[in-house]
C-alpha cells in the first residue's frame, strides 16, 4: 500500500512539474505554427509534382522568402473520394484523387487566375485537391507556403496581416512577370482564409474571396484550439487553465511584436469591394457558426451560409460538396464591385456511408493522406 502511494505521488509531481511548463509550451504552438513532417507532405507533393505543376519561389520588399506551386489550367477531369472509417473511438479519414496524367489533359485557355491558402500547421500542396479542381476548370493556380511552413522563410507569423503582405507581393510579382492572368480570386481555409481576408483590400484587382472558416478572434480561437485537438491531443484540455492560455498570449505577443487580441478580419473585411463568400461547417467546435455570422455582418459584400454535417478539418476536404456551387458563385460574380453578389448553396451531404464528420470532443482525429488514383495514373 505504501509503495503503490508513493508511486501515485510521483506521478502527480511527475505531472505537476509538466505543467509548470505549460505556459512556454503553449506559447511556442502560438509562436511557430506547427509543420507537417516530410513524410506527411511527400504524397501531396509527388501528386502535384505528377499534375506537372512547379515549385517556384521568390522573395517579398521584407526579404521573406515565399514558396509556392503554380499549376496552368488543364482537362484534369478531377474527381475527389473521401470517406470516413470509424474504428471504436477513432475516426479517420480516407480519401483519394482522380484526375488525368498531364500527358492526356489538354491545356486549356486562361479564363482567370485563383490564389489557394492554406490551414494552420500545413503547407501549400495542403489545397492540391483544390488546385486541381480550379486548374481543371481553366485556372491558373498558386498554392503558397504561407511565412514559416513548408519551405517558405523562417519568418515571424503575423495571424493574417503579416501574411497578407507576403501574398500581396507574390500577387504582383507574378503579375508583373505576365503570369497571373486576370480576373484574380482568393480561397483559403481556416489560418489561409483570414490570410485572404486581410489581403483583398490591398489587391483592388481580387474579384471575388472564398473564405473556409476564416476565424473572427485569434485569441478566442487559441482559447478553443487545446480542447479542439489544434495543439495535440484533447485530454491536454483538461490540465489547461484559462489563466496558463492567457500568459500564454502574452508571451508571444512579446515575442511576435503583435497584439493578438487587436488582429481584427472584420476591419479588413469592412474595407474590402469584392464579394466575400464565408463557408463554415456546422459541427465546428472551433470557429462557431455565430461567430462567422457576425464577421459577416462586417461588410454588404459578405455572405455567410452554413454547412450542413462538416466540422472545421472536414470543411476544406469537401471539394466534392463546395466546387461545383462555388465555380457557379464565382461564373456569377459582376465584373465590377458594388453591383451585388451572388447566392451560394453547397450541394447535400453525400450518403450515410461516406460522409465525413467531425469527430466527438475528446476522440482522435487520423487523417490519412490522399493518393491519386492508379486508375488515373495509367489511363488518363
């Protein structure tokens, strides 16, 4: 009895001293966030690399080096599977891409151009599905690294206007060298579509911006993000305060030179012309639907519409649901501000069996990384 209460004593000084480094660790999920590992990121990128799209860089007026793909518009003929697999308490998502080899996908005419960005603690090829949707339907695509991940520069992350700057450069870099035909549009999911948010008002040539779940309040989002599994695993929810989230902020406000409570996408989106689509699943639990209905309160421009059944990691997954209204959206956009915007209404949630949703708070999320088809890697 003795020796099984000093153990149970360890344990707990074990575990307190842990947490004393709760706030630091906290601080640096703020501070850097995370990248996928090379082997999380190769699939993608080998499946990019096959579409024939490149991998380029440059560098912005601040020195940061931007990578990013760029992909001309060819008869992908792309089509995405996803589906999700229950095992017990885990949920995992499957998923595979179709789309013809570029030796049998034609080229064709530039109809416009289509920025992607990408989610917190991805990187570029992250919006691949979206890439080759929007490439196959006559776009010309870039996906870029935002500040920090994938190969871009190790520089300190904004939450949206730092990165803002960086994209508008990249967007004017390209145009200058000829390469981004217009008319230009945005899309971006989560940390991607803030980015997006925060950029349109500085491009006057954006004519339209697909926001997926952009968030309205980093700090609030980064008082959600532990119990929402964004910085590990749930149960740490449990041993986080408030107080230890709060400190946490602060410490990397210092470190950052920012003022995350002060970051506001509802000003960027208030100043913005182009018509301002806001999508946000349903079972989010960390964007919450009224949040987006107030941040699109913030602009004339904006309209929110809610998807029925996705949670925030499922959304930006759900090609199969979202491009085919947002290609009907985007083809009824005026071709200049100020004279309406469009309605939007994502297709039903596909059957029973292959619906993927958000899992319950607390069970593990496993993704599992997208292949193309071999069907489509032999005959087209």
């Amino acid at each position: 009895m003795r020796r099984e209460r000093c153990g149970k004593l360890l344990a707990v000084a074990a575990l307190a001293m842990a947490l004393s480094g709760c706030t630091a660790f906290l601080a640096r999920q703020i501070e850097r966030p995370g990248r996928v590992s090379a082997k999380q990121s190769m699939p993608l990128r080998q499946m990019l690399e096959y579409a024939g799209m490149r991998y380029e860089a440059m560098r912005t007026g601040q020195g940061v080096r931007i990578a990013y793909w760029y992909g001309r518009p060819r008869a992908y003929a792309f089509k995405a599977t996803l589906r999700e697999e229950r095992h017990g308490r885990h949920l995992a998502f499957s998923f595979r891409y179709h789309f013809k080899s570029p030796k049998q996908a034609a080229p064709l005419p530039a109809r416009g151009s289509v920025v992607l960005l990408h989610p917190w603690g991805t990187e570029g090829s992250a919006m691949a599905g979206w890439g080759l949707a929007f490439a196959g339907a006559g776009y010309i695509v870039v996906m870029p690294d935002l500040r920090s991940p994938g190969s871009s520069g190790d520089a300190p992350v904004g939450y949206g206007p730092r990165e803002a700057g960086d994209i508008v450069a990249l967007v004017h870099d390209l145009e200058a060298s000829g390469r981004l035909p217009a008319p230009v549009y945005l899309l971006g999911a989560s940390y991607g579509a803030t980015v997006a948010l925060f950029a349109a008002p500085r491009l006057p040539e954006v004519l339209g911006v697909v926001a997926l779940e952009p968030y309205a309040d980093a700090a609030d989002v980064i008082h959600r993000a532990p119990s929402s599994g964004l910085f590990g695993y749930r149960w740490l929810a449990r041993w986080i305060t408030p107080h230890e989230l709060d400190a946490a902020i602060v410490r990397a406000d210092r470190k950052l030179g920012i003022d995350l409570a002060a970051i506001d996408p509802g000003a960027a989106l208030a100043q913005a012309k182009a018509c301002t689509l806001i999508l946000g699943g349903s079972r989010d639990v960390l964007i919450p639907p009224a949040s987006l209905q107030r941040l699109a309160q913030r602009s004339p421009e904006a309209r929110y519409v809610e998807v029925a059944g996705e949670g925030h990691l499922t959304l930006p997954l759900r090609t199969d649901r979202l491009f085919p209204p947002i290609r009907t959206w985007i083809d009824a956009l005026p071709a200049a501000p100020g004279n309406g915007c469009p309605g939007f209404t994502p297709l039903p949630a596909p059957p029973e069996a292959g619906r993927s949703r958000m899992a319950a708070p607390g069970s593990p999320l496993r993704p599992r990384p997208p292949t193309a088809s071999p069907a489509a890697r032999t005959s087209g």
